[in-house]
C-alpha cells in the first residue's frame, strides 16, 4: 500500500495507529491489508470536486448538492 499511495511504511503505520485509512488484518502480528478495502477506502476519499465527495454526490440528488454553493 506504500508503493500504492507513494507513502513510506512509517506513514502507512502512523494513518493506521491514528486510526485513519483502511480496515486492515492482523494475523499472528503481521498487518494485512485487503485489496477491496483499499479500493473501497479510495473511493470514500474521492471527491468530484474541492466542494463535494464523489461518494456524496452518489447517494444525493444533484439539487441537494448545490444547496448552498454560489454557482
């Protein structure tokens, strides 16, 4: 996941210890990570634009979106 995400291990850890990032494994104290829970951690992070989520955007009808944004 660090080559992935350009991140070094230690980053990857301190996102993990901070509680931030994908749901992970740990099997006999080695830390496993998913590939759907990345790609699924990836598309909570994905935004359409500075003001919306593309997850949002999904589950909210376009009018409820740009409720309260200058357009």
């Amino acid at each position: 996941m660090a080559d992935r995400w350009n991140k070094s291990e230690a980053t990857i850890e301190r996102y993990r210890s901070d509680g931030v990032g994908p749901r992970f494994l740990k099997i006999g104290g080695a830390v496993r990570y998913r590939l759907e829970d990345i790609e699924a951690f990836e598309r909570e992070c994905l935004y359409d634009n500075p003001h919306t989520r593309c997850a949002a955007s999904a589950s909210q009808s376009p009018s409820s979106i740009l409720q309260g944004v200058n357009v």
